[in-house]
C-alpha cells in the first residue's frame, strides 16, 4: 500500500512542478491516458469513462478523521451551484451560476482569474431549473464553457481571456446550457436544455481550435414536410402522430454525454418530449423516438450507431439525460464495454457500448409505472394506471418528476465493484390538462391539476416529500449493498476514492465520508449551506486535496445561501467564518381576500402557464425562487406590476412578463396569489388533528 502511495504522489509532484506560463497543454493523449494524471481531474468525470474515482489514497477510512478545510473562495451569487471542477497543471478551474469561471491556485486558493460573460439576467426566464452550470472542458490550453446563453466559449487556461465564442442555439427559442461540454479528437461536443417549453434537441460538434461547426445530430424529427437531416430522424419520423411535435420538439441533451475512445462513439442521454404528456404530443400514439433515449453516434461525424429508448412514449419527465458512465463487466460470463445510467425513471440500465445491447435493467428504488423491463424486448411493462394521458385521470407515480436519479453525479470504485448512485425517493402527482394549448416561450408540460385527494390512496411507505439517500449499487449482481441515512430532500454528487472512501454532499448543509465496502459514516464537515454538486479530488506535492462546490438553498429562498468553493486536506487550517442565526422564517402577511371570481379564475390560469415552473414547489423550488405568497408586494397592484410587466427585478433574473400578457392578467395573479396566501395562513392556524 504504502509503495502505491508514494508512487502516486511522485508521479503528481512532477506535473503539479509547472504552474506557470510553461504549463503543459492537455493534450488528446494526455486526456485518454488520464489514469495516469491521478493528481489532476482534467475533465468533468476524471476520465473517458467518467467513474468519478479517484486513485488517491492519501485519505483514508484511518485517517479521514483528520480531514479538515485548507482554503475556501466565496463567489458573488447565491444561486444554485452544480459544477465539478477541474484541476490541471496546479491550477484548479471552476464555473458558478450565470456561467461564470474562477480560477485559483490549487495549492493556495491564490486566485488567478475570473471570467464572467455577462449572460443576461432575461435570459433566465428561459430555462427550467435555475441559471446553474455544471463545468467545464480542458483542451490544449483552453477551456470551453458552455454559458447559459447558448453560447460555447473558448478561453485561455492560462488567462482567462476569450479565444474564441459561438452561438449554438436560436436565440428566438428557448435554449439553454447548464451542462458541460466534453471535448475529444479536437472536438467539443455540446448540447443544451429547454424542453419543458419547447425546443427540439440536438447535440453539435465544434472545432477545439476555432469554433467551426463540424456536425450536429438532432434527437426529433423537424418538419414532417421536409427531408429529415438522416436517415435515422427519416426513421424516427413514423413513431410520432399529430402534427405539434416537429413545432415543440424536446428530447434535449442537458447533460449526460460520454465519449469513449475504445468504440470511438459519443454517447448521449435525450430529455421528454413537449409536452410531456404524450398523448398531447403524439394524439395517435407511437413511441416519440429519439426521446427519452441513450443514443450513439460516430465521434467523428456525428453519425447514428445505436440507440436504446430508455422509456418510450413517455409522460412523466423522466429525461433520460441522467450522467453516463463506462466500465469493462462480466455479464452472463462475457465481457462487456458497458455503459451505465441510473435514469430518472427509477431503473438502473447496462448496455453493451459497441451495440447497445440490454444487459441489465433493475429497479433501484421503488417505481410504481411500471413492473419491470423485458429483457427480450428491451422495454418497460408499464402499469396501465400510471399513464395518465390515456386514462384520463388523475395518478400519484413513483418516481416523481423530480427523478429518482438525475444530473447528480454517480461515481464508481473498481475497488469495490459498487456504483454509488445519489438517489431521491420521490412521488408526482400527474393529470393531464384537458384545456392544453401548446404556447411559445413557456412551460409547455400539458399537465392538469391532480387534486391532493390523489396522493391519499398511497401506499402508508410512500414519501410524502422527497428523501434522498447515497446508494452503493453493485451493477453486476444487479442490486443494492447499502444505502446512506437519509440526508435531506436533494439528491448530492459523488465521489469514490481508492482511499476507501466516499464523499457526498447533502442539501442539509453538510459534505461527508462513507466508508466504501458498508456505508458507514467517517467523517462530517458542516457547510453552512445545501451541497449538491460533485467533490472531485486532486494532489500537490504530495498532498491529498477534496474539492468541494457548495452553494443551495438549505430551507428557502430567503435563507442566505453560501455559494462557496470548500478545498480540504488533512489536518488543513482554515476556517469558515461563523454561519450566524438563521433569520426565522418569513410569516405569512398577505392582506385580506380581494377580487371577483373571474379574477381568481384568470389569475389560477395565467399562474399556471407562466409562473409555476419557476414559484411552484411541484417543479421543485428548491428555494431558489421566492414563494411569493409570502410577497409584501401582494398588498401593492403598483409595485406587483412593476416587476411582473415593467421588470423591475430584471437583472436578478425576474424578467418582464409584458411580451405575454397585459395588466389584467397581472393584478388577476395577485387577486390568486392573495387567495393562495390566505388558505395557507388558515391552514397553519388551525389546530393539528
Ligand atoms: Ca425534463
């Protein structure tokens, strides 16, 4: 053991020498062989194969005890942080919210740049799920960055300076980057968000050197009346019905992408469709391809290979988006290069990487919409009541929207054979909207209201708000080996070690350690504020380093969140200045019930088309926007119009809603959000029963 650590921490040592001007590029090579850099986290998964494990084992289960905060930077925002960072060449890169980078001395936390590209605060009106950015791509000595915009840029590792800019989505169109780039073979492969409101999906491939664009793969079928871009959408084209689909689109590709250098194929996880539900989007049925989907395609050209349709025809946002992983497993005594997925939908996917063979398909928590998967067919058996759009009525489903696995980074320890999966037990309740209009630049879900009489015929077991665990998975034996305390509502990051070790963040503030083989707790640090992204690890001069980003919402939109780089290594010296009290919670003050009933109807209908997706708890405010039942400006029809239509909170991401609708509608979302604040007043007034 001993042999091993001294061998890591010299190779490290020796590249962690040249921070400076002479800073080695990262090269193609350097990049394939990145098990051999285990100083440095050169891309946002470690390696090609993205297991998120770390081959350092400085830090152990012996001594993880000592483990200790050595340097922390604060950023400027106190929106969500997602990112993992990297670290090259002494130099650790991160982004924050708005699409910003920070650069610092690993070592030291000395900074050395910062970029920040303006990203609009209108544009994020465009998105679902707040203004976040989840990291960055290293290549020769640049960086790309996907902002929030649309836009993929190029900057000098070294600077900060912009090498070059792109735009890669119509600005007329809702689309939005959170996710990071991936660069292989002097490419970068980019795609983007936006299909809660309507954008039709694609992934790009642009020039590292300059920003051409080299090939670009669409995940749905354009203009039925048009010839499609190749003969896979030509294809897909026969598995939609209706005529909305090619206008919406979907299927976005917001995060999951791989690139494996073995199959020389980039593989890449589709989000729902628009609407979601899919009888809205497709009136005569069909299986709505590429949605929801895992797809292959040439590195090179972008051209199809192979996909698997994770969940066909498709209703509960279970974006098939979730981060792809690779490694070499024994299935029915073959080997295999298999990519892996635990996928929103509550199932945990192995496929063969070179064919896109099922190999394993196993729930790994509970899922109520369907029974299992067939393994001959390769499709899930769904249970005829959670399909909603064809039933017609209302149905409590198992996993929520929310996902039993999203974004969050999983991580796997070749030590153990285990996958550890961040996983939330969630419930959604769905209805389709009978009503449903399909609307440019907005939510476009065609979800109805399900009433709470819904979620009163589940199971006495079921959670009635979400609870998320850390998973150790064994993906071979096809099950659970043990799972976390629950820690909080949000699922974290992980990070596996050869330490022995697991790091994972919560949203209850805190970042900690589990031993690898069973799940016990180590180690515990106190971060003041909700943890979800993925630490990532790293050494210099021999040393051991945890990075950590922190930064979300631990009760509501009103409690500071810290939005923190956290740097540990043992027996570090720094220390966080003290949390403070938290502000008690807001009360409830709206003024009394006013308006007519034909307010109180217009005000529910227009809140529900363009306010929910942001200010509703059902698309999981996780405390980034304001509950605005609790708003001082309900007792003001002035100042209530002046943010809602004259954008007076523009800049904070509040944009003008006057492209959409007019002052009547505004004081009629007032007269609701009144109403709204009122009933809940009463309710917490009320005696328990
Ligand atoms: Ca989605």
């Amino acid at each position: 053991m001993t042999t091993i650590t001294s061998k890591i921490v010299l190779t490290v040592t020796v590249l962690a020498l040249s921070l400076g001007a002479e800073a080695a590029e990262v090269t193609g090579k350097i990049l394939i062989g990145a098990d051999n850099e285990p100083g440095q986290w050169l891309s946002v998964g470690r390696t090609y194969d993205e297991q998120r494990f770390s081959p350092l084992n400085q830090i152990t289960a012996g001594n993880v005890g000592q483990l200790a905060l050595t340097w922390f930077a604060d950023f400027d925002t106190n929106r969500g942080q997602e990112a993992s960072p990297l670290v090259i060449n002494g130099r650790l890169y991160v982004t924050t919210a708005w699409s910003k980078v920070f650069a610092y001395d690993a070592k030291t936390g000395k900074p050395l740049w910062n970029y920040d590209p303006q990203v609009s605060g209108g544009t994020g009106i465009k998105g679902c799920c707040d203004v976040v950015n989840r990291g960055l791509a290293a290549f020769g000595n640049k960086l790309y960055l996907g902002a929030y915009d649309g836009r993929l840029i190029a900057l000098n590792a070294l600077t900060g300076k912009v090498e070059w800019q792109v735009d890669t989505v119509d600005q007329a169109r809702s689309y939005t980057i959170t996710g990071a780039p991936r660069v292989a073979n002097g490419k970068v492969f980019i795609g983007n968000g936006g299909a809660e409101i309507g954008v039709r999906g694609y992934i790009s491939a642009y020039d590292a050197n300059d920003g051409k664009l080299l090939w670009r793969f669409f995940t749905v079928p354009g203009d039925p009346s048009r010839p499609q871009e190749n003969t896979a959408l030509e294809k897909a084209l026969s598995t939609w019905t209706g005529d909305l689909f090619w206008q919406l689109g979907g299927g976005t590709v917001w995060d999951g992408i791989l690139y494996d250098p073995v199959t020389n194929l980039v593989y890449f996880g589709t989000g729902n469709g628009t609407p979601w539900v899919a009888e809205a989007r497709s009136p005569q049925g069909g299986d709505n391809l590429f949605l929801n989907s895992i797809i292959a395609v040439k590195a090179d050209t972008g051209e199809y290979v192979w996909h698997y349709q994770v969940t066909p025809s498709e209703s509960w946002d279970f974006d098939a988006t979730s981060p792809l992983m690779m490694a070499e497993l024994v299935f029915n005594g073959d080997k295999h290069r298999t990519l892996m997925q635990a996928d929103k939908n509550g199932f945990f996917y192995a496929l063969d990487a070179a064919t896109g063979q099922l190999l394993a398909a196993d729930a790994f928590t509970t899922v109520t919409w369907a029974t299992h998967v067939d393994m001959q067919t390769g499709r899930p058996v769904e249970v005829p009541a959670a399909h909603f759009g064809k039933t017609g009525q209302p149905v409590a489903v198992q996993p929520g929207a929310q996902g039993a696995h999203s974004w969050h980074p999983m991580s796997y320890s070749p030590n153990t054979g285990f996958v550890y999966v961040p996983f939330v037990e969630t419930v959604s309740a769905f209805a389709p909207d009978p009503n449903y209009k399909a609307r440019q630049g907005t939510a476009n879900t065609a979800m109805g209201r399900a009433g709470p009489e819904v979620m009163k015929n589940l199971p006495e077991d079921a959670p009635r708000t979400s609870r998320a665990w850390l998973l150790a998975w064994d993906p071979v034996a096809r099950k659970e080996v043990w799972r976390s305390d629950m820690r909080g509502t949000i699922a974290s990051g992980a990070l596996s070690t050869a330490g022995g070790l697991v790091f994972q963040g919560s949203q209850k503030g805190e970042l900690n350690a589990f031993r690898d083989s069973d799940g016990k707790q180590l180690w515990s640090f106190a971060a003041q504020t909700g943890v979800v992204a993925a630490p990532v690890s790293y050494a210099i001069d021999g040393e051991q380093y945890i990075a950590q980003l922190a930064g979300y919402g631990t009760r509501d939109y009103y409690t500071p969140n810290h939005s923190r780089l956290l740097v540990f290594k043992l027996n570090g010296k720094a220390q966080l200045p003290p949390a403070g009290e938290l502000p008690p919670p807001r009360p409830l003050n709206p003024p009394a019930d006013f308006g007519t009933a034909d307010q109180l109807m217009l005000g529910a209908e227009t809140w529900n088309v363009y306010c929910v997706m942001c200010h509703e708890t059902a698309y999981g405010n996780r405390g980034l926007f304001p509950d605005l039942r609790y708003s001082p400006l309900l007792h003001s029809a002035e100042g209530f119009r002046a943010v809602v239509l004259d954008g007076a909170l523009e800049a904070r991401g509040m944009v003008s809603f006057k492209q959409r609708f007019g002052a009547l509608e505004a004081e009629a979302v007032r007269v609701y959000l009144t109403q709204r604040a009122n009933q809940a007043k009463l309710a917490a007034a009320a005696p328990r029963p």
